[in-house]
C-alpha cells in the first residue's frame, strides 16, 4: 500500500515522463522501475477501486432513499389511518347525539302527555266527585 502511495504522489509531483528500458540497459534515474504487466496491474486495481467506489456509493444512496421512502410510506399509513379513526369517531359521536336528540323529544313528549293524562284525570275525578254531592 505504502508502493502504491509512493507511485502515485510521485507521479502527481512530476510529470507523466517515462522511458523504456530493454533488458539489460541502466536507468537514467533511481526509482521503481515497474514491469508493463505490474502497471497494468496497478491501473486495473485503480480501477477496480474507483468501479467499487462507485458501487458502494450508489448502494448507500438507494439504501438511505429506500429507508427515505419506507419512513414516509410508514408515516403517511399512520397519518391516513388516524384520520379515518376520527372521522369515525366523529360519525359515531353525532349519531350518538342525534339519538340522544331524539330520546330528549320524545322523552318530553311522554312528559307533557303523563302531566295532560294526570291532570286530566285530576279534573275528571274532581268533577265526578263535586257531581255526585250536588
């Protein structure tokens, strides 16, 4: 790893210079002197690297934009179902008044019927007995 690191902070402080050497020949520097294959290695794991980057970073987005999405989809059921829990609630509530409204009528109405009905008798009583003494 520490190669690797060398190669390329050497290689972004100089320029791109390079000159082939045959077998046999001396360098014209000091240096790593790197076989085609061993760069070509090392470009393909570069790529491979940045293609892995890229991967886990797209996998990550999707992850956290799923969750994102299970989150809303999670709290928008909660919110719906809620809503309709009231409505219903509230649906129960008015005709449970409406009942109630219509208990208190006729509740009223036996009331008013029981007084005319106790009243009248009264009267009726009354005036049988104040008959039968004249």
């Amino acid at each position: 790893m520490n190669f690797f690191v060398f190669l390329v902070g050497s290689a972004l402080a100089t320029d791109l210079d390079y000159v082939r050497i045959e077998s046999g020949e001396t360098a014209p520097m000091s240096g790593v002197l790197l076989t085609e294959d061993a760069l070509a290695q090392i470009i393909a794991q570069n790529e491979r690297e940045v293609a892995q980057c890229k991967i886990d970073s797209e996998f990550a987005l999707n992850e956290m934009s799923a969750n994102k999405d299970l989150k809303y989809d999670l709290l928008d059921v909660r919110y719906k179902s809620e809503t309709q829990m009231y409505l219903d609630m509230i649906a129960v509530r008015d005709e449970q008044i409406a009942s109630d409204k219509k208990k208190d009528v006729l509740q009223k109405w036996k009331t008013y019927g029981s007084f005319i009905l106790g009243a009248g008798t009264t009267i009726g009583i009354t005036y049988a007995v104040s008959q039968n003494f004249n």
